[in-house]
C-alpha cells in the first residue's frame, strides 16, 4: 500500500480534516490543529506530503521521527499540528488494513469506556448555574467553566474576586457535590493574581484549574510555586507539544493533570508516551479537544489503554451530523469504538455544511477597557 494524495478540509469549528488517500482505496482520517493558522498548517501538510508519497502509510513510527527530526526546529506548533494530523491518519489506514480498532492495537484497553466532560458557560452566576444544570441534564458528570468573559488585570480588585467566587458557587450550588466541577482561567490570570484566588476558590473543591497563570507553557516555575501553595489539583499542556515539551511539568510536578491536545502534541502515539512519563510522576491525563470531534475519537483510542487517564473534554461533541454514525454518551462516558482503524467515517454532506467557507478569520486580542493593553486568554 502506497500513499498516493493528502486532503485537507479546513472546517467551520476551527478544526481541520485530513484524509490520505492510498492506492488500494483505504482512506485514513485525521485532525490536524487549525485554530487561527489553519492555511499555516495545510501548506505544513502539503510540504510533509512530498516526503511521504508514494511510501507505506503502516511505517508510521519512520515517517514520524524522520519527519521530526529533519525539522530545524522541531518544537514547532504548526508543524507538530501537521505530523500529528498525518500520524492519527495513519493509525487510521493500520487499523483499517488489519480489521482492528486503533487502540486494540495498542494493546487493548484497561477500562470500557471513556469518561467526559461538558460546560458550563454564562456571563451571570445565574446563567452559569443554568448552563451547568443543562449539560448535568444531559448526561455529563463533571463540568468545566471559565469564569472571565472579560479582560483580567494583573492583580485583581476585591469586587472581581467576589464576582469569580459568585459564578462558581452558583454552580456548585446547581450541580452539587456528587458532580465534579472543573475550573479554567484560560491562562487569563497572573501569577500574585492566580494565587489569590485559587485560596478562595479551594472551598469548591474544584475537580482541578486549568491553566491558571499566564506563565505556561513558556515558564514552568511560576506553575510550580502555584502548585505547591494550594491543595487544588492544577491542570495544563494543552498548549505544550511532544514528550519533551512536558518533560520539565512532569519532573518538577508543577501540575497534578497533564492535558495534551492529540492534534498538535505529536498524534496518538505521541500522547501515549507522554501519559506514560506522566505514570511515572503519579500525574493524571486529562486531554484537551475543544473544538473537533475526530480529535475527540483519536484521544479516546489513546487513553483506552492508559492507566492514569482521568477524564477528557467533550467540546467538539460527538460529531453529529459530520460522522455517519456519532458517538453516543451515556451518564458521562462514552463508548471505545469498535469499527476498523479510529472506528468513524465522515458524512459527505455534513462535512459540507462544516467546511469553513470564506476567508479566514484571526481572532482577536482582548484589551483592557481602562488603557487598551492586551489580556492572555
């Protein structure tokens, strides 16, 4: 089997769609990160394209150190976003070849679902707690809120404490204590700022913080001197790429759950060494997907044979409307698929409707309204 073309879809949802055609007529699909790069990424994909075809799509250990390594700078986001995208699409082809799900490939699974998480959003504690009663409705036992719609200061004023504290006490008190309730400041928070509210907010009990400074990923020590002032677990590494880039999080336990984003932290493969480093640290994996359904998939095949996996967000949902057959969530988890390789195929027609039409849009920096200087988020 040879490797004859690769497509890429931007989509509506900030995510991407991959497929590498081959000539037996075996399709493999991926999720590169797209964001706000996602041409970046597509010409990253085309440029590793010339490498790879016409050779075998199963030699997926080869193709990623040798497209790794011959990169100048290896760490690269936008190219990590490209590699990870080809090597989940690889994956995909493997198992479609020998008939098998990716992660029994990997040597089957430790548990029999996976558990995920919903949101809760709202710019009132009113319509946070109404947000969160929904998604708990919905089935989901844990939720997760950002409680900053706006700009953050550097050191806060006690009447924005106050406000944060409100928004999370109205969920916690909509969804009650046998619901896990998780915490993201979006690396929105400084870190004098992010340790005075994490002493407030520790009465929650807060299932963990996402990224509570803007500290990360550039600068570990910050995070660390967070973690070590607070009994909150404190997550992050959506932002980070391959093992090496979690090396120093993990040896210094600067944070209690490490969150890879399988579409720019190197592919499945990837992700499983880093959760394996994490093992050896007592440190829990809780991977990012935010914002793409087949990422979604590609993680949970990851994380099926990953002893220390906690729980792993749900924001790109289960892919109605774009996968033939959706996954389906029951009381927070859902199901490993089944089928041959990442185990969903793509509608024709839905990914119509998602494919991201017209020119592409940056986002924005947030500014402070007092004197227009820029916020992390």
């Amino acid at each position: 089997m040879k490797i004859i073309e690769l497509e890429t879809t931007p989509l509506s949802n900030r995510g991407m769609l991959l497929r590498i055609l081959t000539d037996e007529g075996l399709v493999g699909l991926g999720s590169p990160m797209n964001y706000e790069h996602g041409r970046t990424v597509a010409r990253a994909i085309d440029d590793m394209g010339e490498y790879l075809i016409g050779r075998d799509p199963l030699q997926i250990e080869d193709h990623w150190q040798t497209l790794f390594r011959s990169s100048y700078s290896r760490q690269m986001p936008i190219l990590l976003s490209a590699l990870s995208g080809i090597e989940m699409a690889c994956w995909d082809l493997l198992g479609k070849h020998v008939g098998l799900p990716v992660w029994k490939l990997l040597g089957g699974s430790v548990r029999d679902a996976i558990r995920v998480y919903g949101g809760a959003g709202g710019a009132t504690p009113e319509d946070a707690a109404a947000s969160a009663r929904r998604s708990v409705e919905a089935g989901f036992t844990a939720v997760k809120t950002t409680p900053f719609p706006q700009a953050v200061r550097p050191i806060e004023t006690p009447a924005e404490i106050s406000r944060v504290v409100k928004h999370i006490a109205a969920i916690r008190e909509a969804i009650g204590e046998s619901v896990d309730l998780a915490i993201d400041f979006h690396r929105a928070a400084s870190p004098p700022f992010a340790k005075m509210l994490l002493r407030e907010l520790e009465p929650f009990h807060p299932l963990f913080v996402e990224e509570p400074t803007k500290a990360m990923p550039d600068n570990v020590g910050p995070l660390r001197e967070l973690a070590q002032s607070t009994c909150i677990p404190l997550a992050t590494g959506e932002r980070c790429t391959t093992r090496w880039g979690f090396r120093e999080l993990c040896e210094t336990k600067a944070a209690a759950i490490i969150q890879p984003d399988i579409r720019h932290c190197g592919g499945i493969r990837e992700m499983r060494h880093i959760a394996a480093m994490a093992e050896v640290h007592e440190i829990l994996v809780a991977p990012h997907s935010a914002a793409d359904p087949l990422g979604i998939v590609a993680a949970a095949h990851a994380m099926a044979p990953t002893p220390n996996f906690l729980l792993m967000e749900f924001g790109g949902g289960g892919g109605t409307g774009f996968f033939t057959e959706p996954l389906s969530m029951v009381d927070g988890f859902i199901q490993l698929p089944q089928g041959p390789g990442l185990g969903v195929e793509i509608d024709p027609e839905g990914l119509e409707k998602m494919r991201q039409k017209g020119a592409w849009r940056q986002r924005t920096m947030r500014r402070h309204p007092e004197d227009g200087n820029f916020s992390d988020f």
